[in-house]
C-alpha cells in the first residue's frame, strides 16, 4: 500500500499530538510532533535567561541556534518518541504552562522557524508521516496528500488542557490555562512568518463535541480513501 504525508495543523489543546500519535501507530508511519520541537528552543532560552515576562532577546537566541541540538528518541515502554535537548530528556520539562507561555513568542521567530521547517521537511522525504503544528500543510508540507485542521472553542481546550496540567499534579487555574490558550491563539494567527491559517485543501474538523475515538475513526477514515487514489 502506497504511503503518504498527512499534515495536522491547528489552534492549540485541540488534541492534535494524541490523534497524530493514534494515527501513526495504526499505520505503522514515523510521528512528528512539531510542537514539541519548538518547546524545547522555548526551554532553552528559559534556561539561559534569554526570555522573561517582560523581556525577550531574540539576538541571543538566534546566535544560539547552532548549538541547539535537538532529537526524537523512541521510548519503548511509553511506545512514542521523546523529545531530547542536547542530549538531555526534556519532554516533561517542555509540558509546562511556563513553557507554554513563552513557545508562540518563540516560534514567531523567522530563524527559529527556518532552522525547524528544514529539520522536519527532510523528516518526511520518504513519506509515510503523520506530522502536526501549526504550519505543515501551509509551509512544511504544502503538497500532503491530506491535511487536517483541527479546531474547538478556547473554552473546551482550556478545560482540556486544565485537566491534562491537573492530572500531572501542576498547580494552576483554569483562567490562567484560558488566558494562555486565547494569547497562543493570537501569536499563532497574528504573526508575520508562517500564521496559523487553514490550507485551501485542509478539511477542518471541529472537535468540541467528538471524543478521542469518533475523531480517530472519521481522519482513518479520509486517510484510507486518499490512499486509494494516490
């Protein structure tokens, strides 16, 4: 059976990573989660105080971007890949709400997002890849068989992401979740290079009421009838 590229993007906490994840492993294709490659640059320039609340140097940052290296290394017991820094295991430290209060501040970055665009579009070369982010089907892969934009009210993100924080014991409210997911929203939609926009042939899927599997059955589904035609 032929393979193909499916590009996942859309607004933050809309369950892309998770369907991406689900998606791949019944495929048996190579799972990229873009986000998470962001994160960790995100992490880096916390770590070394390139960026604050109120504070932001990007010079710094770019000049550091030759040193960053960053890895995909599959864990067996999880079954998925982890993200690694430099050679140190961050995907729990890049989860964080303080992470993710600095990440789309980061990926508005044009340096940071060639330097990523061209690690993630010779990922998928070969085919066989469920990617998701922000800007797979517009700027990494804008000739994917299939293209997915996912999408929900900030209000059931927030609550999801709220109770995702919750269950890994993180102490935070659910105003500051929504207050996160409205600001990402706005970065992601509003920036200059790379906007968060739906692809002319993007089929968008509004998942404010689907569970997990209702959503996994209807993209398997699309996937199954593109591969048919490729």
């Amino acid at each position: 059976m032929k393979k193909i590229t499916v590009a996942i993007d859309g607004f933050s906490s809309t369950g892309k990573s998770t369907l991406a994840k689900q998606l791949a492993k019944e495929l048996g294709y190579v799972y990229v989660d873009t986000g998470a490659m962001y994160r960790a640059i995100a992490y880096f320039a916390m770590q070394n105080q390139l960026i604050e609340t109120d504070f932001f140097n990007k010079k710094a940052l770019i000049e550091a971007l030759p040193k960053i290296q960053l890895e995909f290394k599959f864990n067996a017991n999880l079954g998925f890949c982890e993200m690694y820094l430099n050679g140190e295991n961050v995907e729990k430290q890049i989860r964080t709400i303080e992470v993710s209060n600095f990440v789309s501040k980061v990926a508005e970055v044009s340096e940071v997002r060639s330097k990523l665009v061209e690690q993630q579009q010779e990922m998928g070369k070969n085919k066989g890849i469920v990617m998701d982010g922000r800007d797979i089907g517009t700027v990494v892969f804008p000739h994917a068989e299939l293209k997915i934009f996912m999408t929900a009210s900030a209000e059931t993100r927030a609550q999801r992401r709220f109770d995702e924080l919750q269950q890994k014991g993180d102490d935070v409210s659910y105003e500051d979740v929504l207050k996160n997911v409205m600001e990402r929203d706005h970065i992601d939609t509003h920036r200059e290079d790379s906007p968060l926009v739906i692809a002319d042939d993007a089929i968008e899927i509004d998942n404010s009421y689907l569970s997990r599997e209702e959503q996994f059955s209807a993209v398997l589904e699309l996937i199954n009838d593109v591969v048919k035609t490729v």
